[in-house]
C-alpha cells in the first residue's frame, strides 16, 4: 500500500464527516498507517504530531500497551454481549469505579457509544423523570455558543449555527441564554464577575420557565467546538444552586472536558457541584473504542424504579451497549491514572504550555490566548487591540492548518481558532515545536 493508492480509494468510497467533499480534490485526505504515542504515520514514513488528540479523544496517545493489552485480553474472553437482561464483569467494574471518581451522588451509569447519544439520553432521562413525576415538562435551557453533538436532540440543545442552521426546521426549540464565556467579558473584569453578570439572563429565564423545563444544559469551563471559549468557575456554582432552588435538573456535559482536560479529573470539581447528570465519552476509552456514558443520581434512578406499568421504564437502548471490549479499554484508561499520577505531569506540562506560547499574546493579529489545563487556544483577528474578527471569506485558520502539515503536525483550528489539546503523553519538547509551528503558521496566514 501507498499514500496515492489509499487516496484514490479513499475518495471513491468514503464521505468524510465535517468535510466539503469537493476540498479534497485540492487537499487530498492524509493517509495515516500507523500511530505511536503523540506521532502518526503515512505509508512513506511521513510523521505528524497528533496536537489535538484526533478529536481530543486520545489521551495516552497511540497504541498504549497498557490499553492494548487490555483490549487484547477481553477478547480472548467475550468480545460482546447483549446488556438487556444480561451483565458482565467489566461494565460493572467500570461503573463501580466511575461512580467512586466523579462528583458524589452519581451512582448509576447507562452506557452508549457516543457523546451526542449520552446527551440524547440525558435529555430523555430528564424528560421521562418529569413524566414519571406526573409533571407535563418538555423545554430545556441552553447557553449561547454551546455544542453537545449532531443527533437531532443533542442539536438542539446547541447553539453553533455551522451546525444547526440548516437543520433547524426538525429541531426542539430551546430557551437560549447568554453564554459566560469570558472572551465578551469588558477591559480589565475579572471572569468570575463577568460569569455572574451572565448568570442573571439563566436566572431570568429559570423564574420564567421553570415549570415547562426540564433541565439546563452546559459545557463546564470549556465551551470546546464553541472556538475554545472559557468561562469561570463561578457560573457553574451559581448554575447548579440555581436549578436546585427552580427543582431544574443540571445536565453537565463533559464529554470533550472530562478526564484530566481542565486541570482536575472533572470539571465541575473546580467549583465543587455535582449535576444532576454527568455526561462522559470521547477520552472514557483512551480514545480506542466508542463509549459515552451518562451518570446520575438515586432520586432520578428511583423515579424508573416502578412495577407496571411498563411506561415508568426507561426504553432506551443501543445495539453496543456497555461492550466489554470498550470497557476494558476504559479501565485500563481508569488504572493509567490511578498509577501513574497523570494530573500532576499534565500540571507540568500546561505550565511548559503556558510558557511556550506566552508570546503569542504580543502578536498584532492575536487577541486572546488562553488555557485551561491541558486546552490552550489561539484566537486569531484582523487585529488585536480592537477583536475585530477576519472575515468570513478571509477566515486565517485553513492558512495555519495545511502550513502546520508541511512541519509535521496535526493542528486542526476551529475557524479562527488555533489550539492545542495533544495527549498527555507529549514531551515538553514536543510542546515547543507545536508552539514553534503555530506560531509560523499565524505569520504565514496573517501575511497579507
């Protein structure tokens, strides 16, 4: 096999997600052969570092051993099994060892395959709940800016019109406030101010809708494919005391911040809550095999919990439910931070980020750098001092994308935004040439 024999298939097979099919005719899909650690490899030997986790899902990066011999050892025993009346040793394991690590009181897990379908099945569990309760509530309260997948509810619930515009005549109609994202804060406030500032229009809508809602929506710290945007701690406190006070669930969806992301093994453990469900995947498995996983409470749990009718129940179900495959790969994921002190190294290696790029903010087409833990993002604008963004037709991150190619490294910008989000295992002198590239990649794009 060869890179050009691979393309030529490739582009008579494949539809690409995320992708105008006819760009490919000019840049032509990068066939990968094979992945070690933060490096993948094309068929001529050809290396890229894989700075945004392929999809920020590779946390230990490429063919851990540790991982692929878990995965190995599962299936030599049982590579599926049907969850419906039916249990095995390592989803129960799993779950056991994922309600001991999140925020307390989250106790029980229903297993999917993706992060949109745990969304979908938060909005449902939350919805059912309500109905269970013998209350009539179908509306949900999202914020500005925000992403929790494609699946038509998860859609819904977002608010990037890249992805939700040409849809929106089969979607839910949400309640959308004003985002904390800390980038429309005014010169010189502070972001937990900025945050409670924000918290008024949820608090407004809560007051006004809360009998038809049934829960509020968010993405803690990092608003992901939102462009990266941040917000402080002090929305999420303020969130979760709010939907207490309304009787509102909290939905949490940490599938792309979860596991060490943000500083701490979860978000919302910078402001000390527990949601009413916590929504996990993308990083659950290493990033080997699809699994997404929805957490939460006995009283939601205790609302199902019923005789027959047979209505109380929750129906919902995936063919690869709870797979013992993905769940091995997700314990062995789980004993990688157990052993191996993982938050501490990502505490180093944030701060080596921090320090590699804290130059940038002096660059005149840069107007914001900034990080939450293993997350760093680079916004980009027509100029610095006034935010004014390039326009559309003239957007710089495509520019930064195919320069960073030619040096070796997989950067994927979300429109104008450059970040880094590598596996946890990169060096600090790997961070230095991401930095070292990015940064020849905003001059080359910003040139003219």
């Amino acid at each position: 096999m060869d890179n050009r024999t691979l393309i030529e298939r490739d582009l008579r097979a494949l539809w690409h997600p995320c992708t105008q099919m006819k760009e490919h005719e000019v840049f032509p899909p990068i066939p990968i052969r094979r992945g070690r650690g933060v490096w993948l490899e094309d068929f001529e030997g050809r290396r890229y570092l894989d700075a945004i986790s392929s999809w920020w899902v590779n946390l230990f990066g490429h063919a851990h051993p540790r991982i692929n011999a878990a995965v190995a050892a599962q299936l030599d025993e049982l590579e599926h099994l049907i969850l419906a009346g039916f249990t095995h040793e390592p989803v129960v394991t799993l779950s056991e060892r994922l309600a001991a690590l999140v925020p307390g009181g989250l106790g029980h897990c229903f297993y999917a395959s993706d992060g949109s379908s745990a969304v979908e099945i938060a909005l449902k569990m939350s919805f059912h709940y309500w109905q269970n309760r013998g209350e009539q509530r179908s509306r949900y309260i999202n914020l500005a800016n925000s992403y929790h997948g494609e699946t038509l509810g998860a859609l819904s619930v977002g608010d990037v019109a890249l992805y939700k515009e040409t849809y929106a005549p089969l979607l839910l109609q949400p309640v959308t406030v004003s985002s904390p994202d800390c980038y429309q804060r005014e010169p010189g406030e502070p972001c937990a101010e900025y945050a409670r500032r924000a918290f008024e229009n949820l608090e407004k809508a809560l007051a006004y809708h809360a009998r038809e809602t049934c829960a509020v929506i968010l993405e803690p710290l990092v608003q992901c494919a939102g462009g990266m945007r941040m917000h402080d701690a002090e929305y999420l406190r303020l969130a979760r005391a709010a939907c207490t006070r309304h009787s509102v669930h909290l939905i949490a969806d940490e599938i792309a911040v979860g596991f060490g992301r943000t500083g701490t093994m979860f978000a919302c453990e910078q402001a000390g809550i527990t949601p009413d469900f916590l929504l996990l995947g993308k990083g659950l498995t290493g990033g080997y095999l699809p699994l997404s996983v929805c957490l939460t409470t006995d009283e939601v749990y205790a609302a199902f919990y019923h005789g027959y009718p047979s209505h109380r129940a929750f129906l919902h179900s995936h063919s690869y439910t709870g797979n013992p495959l993905a769940c091995a790969a997700a314990l062995a994921t789980l004993d990688i931070f157990r052993d191996d002190d993982v938050l501490a190294r990502n505490r180093s290696l944030s701060a080596h980020m921090a320090a590699a790029t804290a130059h940038f903010a002096d660059h005149p087409h840069v107007a914001d750098v900034r990080q939450h833990g293993m997350i760093l993002a680079i916004e980009l604008a027509k100029e610095r001092a006034t935010r004014e963004p390039f326009p559309a037709q003239e957007r710089r991150g495509a520019r930064v994308y195919r320069h960073a190619l030619t040096r070796g490294v997989l950067l994927r910008p979300l429109g104008d935004v450059i970040y880094f989000m590598p596996p946890y295992v990169i060096e600090p002198g790997e961070i230095n040439l991401l930095a070292e590239v990015a940064w020849e990649g905003i001059e080359f794009a910003t040139r003219n």
